[in-house]
C-alpha cells in the first residue's frame, strides 16, 4: 500500500505553475518529488492536488529490475 502527502503548495507567478514537494510512502520506505503543474494562480486547489498526486506517481512508478 501507499501514501501520499503534500507538502505547501506555493504558486510561483514567474513560471506560472504550482510548486510542492510530495512524498509517496510505500513498502516502509519514503520517497519524495519535486513536482510542479503549470497554470493560472486561479486553478481549482482539488486540480492541483489531483495533479501533483499523479506527476509523483508518475515519477515512482520505476519499472523493476530483474
């Protein structure tokens, strides 16, 4: 199973995106994103969360070595 927490979401006005670390918790074991999602300072706050979410998960999602 897996976690996953946000930290503070900043708006960065110069690049135009949203900006926040995200953890994502699995196997006893934390691993953690720098993620961004580009829009304006007015995108809804659940879009950006469900944005940043799935960047992280993008990023872990590593295939395995066999």
């Amino acid at each position: 199973m897996q976690t996953i927490k946000i930290g503070t979401v900043h708006y960065n006005a110069k690049s135009g995106a949203f900006e926040a670390r995200v953890d994502v918790a699995r196997n006893d074991r934390t691993f953690r994103y720098p993620c961004t999602v580009s829009g304006p300072a007015s995108m809804d706050a659940p879009q950006v969360i469900a944005q940043l979410q799935r960047q992280a998960l993008r990023m872990s999602d590593t295939p395995k070595l066999h």
